[in-house]
C-alpha cells in the first residue's frame, strides 16, 4: 500500500509539474500597412496559466520577409530593429508586439517568434505581414474569391463572387511579385508557367482596393 501511495504522490507531481505555463492569447495574427508607411504594427497579450509570473526565452525563429524590411518585437520591453532573441517574464496580460518598417517596399512575410520557459512549455506566434501601395479594405475576414485546385501543378482558377473586372497579383514567399493576372469575370485561369513548385500568395485588387488573399501552393 505505501509503494502505490508513492507512486500516485509521484504522479500527482508530475502531472502538476508538466502543465503548461503560459498561453497566448492569439498565436496567428496579420499585420498590413502601406509601403509609405513609417511602421506598423499588430499586438497580442501573454498570460501566466496561475497567478504565478514565468521567466521565458524569445527568438525569432523565422523572418521571411524582403530584404529592404526592418524588424522590431516589444515583450514588454521595446527592442530596436535588429533584436532577434531576448529574455522576459510574463505577468498578466503582457504586450506582445511585432512592428513593421517597410522602407518603401511592399511586399508580404512571415515573421515567427517561438517562446519557452523553464519547465518545457512552449509556443509559436505567427505574423502575416503585408506592405501595399493600395488601400487596405477593412472586411470580416471573408475573401471574395476562391482559387482551385489548391495545390496545382499546372493550372488554378480564380472564381469571383463580383461582376467587376479585377487585378490578380501573385508574390512568391520573399513578397517578390512573380505574375500578374486581369480577370473580367466569374471564373479566370492561373497558369503556372515557369514558377517553381513553392508557397506563393495572390491578391485581388479591384479599383485600388485589396479584396483578399489567397495562400497557393503549387507542387510537382
């Protein structure tokens, strides 16, 4: 009776201990602005799962933007551009930030942060981040277009839920632009040509205005 006494004392123990430590409160966010911009920003707060506040490691694990881009992170502290890893501890709702500094360029990234503790806990925050020379429009979320199949090999249609003409933009993961594509109608044609078999991203843009994207995927 002792020995499985202790046993389940040990248990107990190491069911507690592995808990996690901290959550986010969002871990996949977009970030947009215009290329003319000074900076900009989104934000997101870290919380402790008890009372309890928790020392953690940051690092930026990937920053897949264009090259002409600068980076800054605040977690609480602000860093100046070029701080890729720090140390901090998380109270309640503490500021987790990723600014932005375009320098002209527009393009779209990929910028990841992977925090841990101690103990083992971890996680990964996700900023989508685009820099346009058009107005951004503010919508729910909703693309106005859909693109199949997703994957491709060698062809993709766009079908569009309006009845204006549009202007397909598609930017290969380090936010070059790569093809351009004028559609008038329900449904249009993505040919793949000479891209690679890659991550890429297409925009719609309809009078000056961005209507959605799409992440492609085109394969072997």
């Amino acid at each position: 009776m002792k020995t499985i006494f202790i046993l389940l004392l040990n248990l107990s123990f190491l069911c507690c201990f592995s808990q996690t430590s901290f959550t986010l409160q969002e871990d996949n966010l977009n970030v947009s602005g215009s290329a003319t911009d000074n900076d900009f920003s989104s934000n997101t707060y870290a919380n402790p799962t008890s009372n309890v506040d928790v020392n953690v490691v940051w690092e930026i694990i990937e920053s897949n933007v264009p090259d002409e881009w600068e980076l800054s992170f605040c977690f609480p502290l602000c860093f100046v551009p070029g701080v890729t890893n720090a140390s901090t501890t998380i109270s309640n709702d503490t500021y987790l930030n990723c600014h932005v500094y375009p320098n002209g360029k527009s393009g779209i990234g990929i910028i990841k942060m992977y925090i841990t503790d101690n103990n083992g806990t971890n996680d990964t925050i996700t900023w989508n981040a685009t820099a346009t020379t058009i107005s951004i429009l503010e919508t729910d979320g909703n693309n106005s277009f859909s693109v199949y199949p997703n994957p491709f090999s060698e062809q993709a249609f766009i079908e569009y839920l309006g009845d204006n003409s549009y202007l397909a933009t598609i930017y290969d993961s380090k936010g070059k632009e790569v093809q351009q594509i004028k559609g008038n109608g329900a449904k249009t044609t993505i040919n793949r040509n000479s891209l690679a078999p890659g991550v890429y991203f297409i925009y719609l843009e309809e009078n000056g205005t961005i209507l959605g994207r799409e992440k492609l995927i085109i394969t072997n």
